[in-house]
C-alpha cells in the first residue's frame, strides 16, 4: 500500500505490481498486454515503472509502448529477453 494525499487527506492505496516470468525468453518487439487489466495513462510510460530481471528498463532504449491511448496496455522490449526472465510492472494508483 501507498500513502497518498486525496483531497487533502492522507489515504492508503493500492500499488499496482505485477510479474510476468518467461520461461522460455522472448523475442524482441514481442507486444507484452500488463497482467491483470493493468493500464497507464502516458504514451512514454511515464507512470509506469518496467522492471526486468532486477534492471530498471527506460523508455526508448530497453521498450516502447505499443497501441493508442488514452489508456495503454502493453509495451514490448526492444531486445531479447533470456529464459527465465521476470518483467515487474510497478505504479502507483
């Protein structure tokens, strides 16, 4: 749980975080839909923190955004991923 101001009062809320493991790797520009109807708002991912393998990706080098808004739903990595990777998809609600 996050704490975050709403309107003026400080409120609990949940955080969205979720993992996606890859057994057997995948393939680059491979669209990835974020698990359990996860969105973000921002066609540079702004508000959505990508995680792999214990790596913080960035937007542009490491993945883009794939559809239109206004609310996104996948991304894909601009490389390979190796077996066995975790892709953590983290924000904030």
């Amino acid at each position: 749980m996050a704490l975050k101001l709403i309107n003026g009062l400080p409120t609990y809320v949940e955080a969205y975080d979720e993992v996606i493991t890859y057994a057997s790797g995948l393939a680059a520009n491979t669209p990835i839909t974020l698990p359990s109807s996860g969105s973000f708002s921002s066609s540079s991912a702004k508000d959505l923190l990508v995680i792999y393998n214990n790596l913080v990706a960035d937007y542009s080098g490491s993945f883009t955004v794939v559809g239109a808004g206004p609310s996104y739903t996948q991304i894909q990595f601009t490389f390979a991923l190796p077996n066995d990777s975790k892709v953590r998809f983290r924000k904030e609600i």
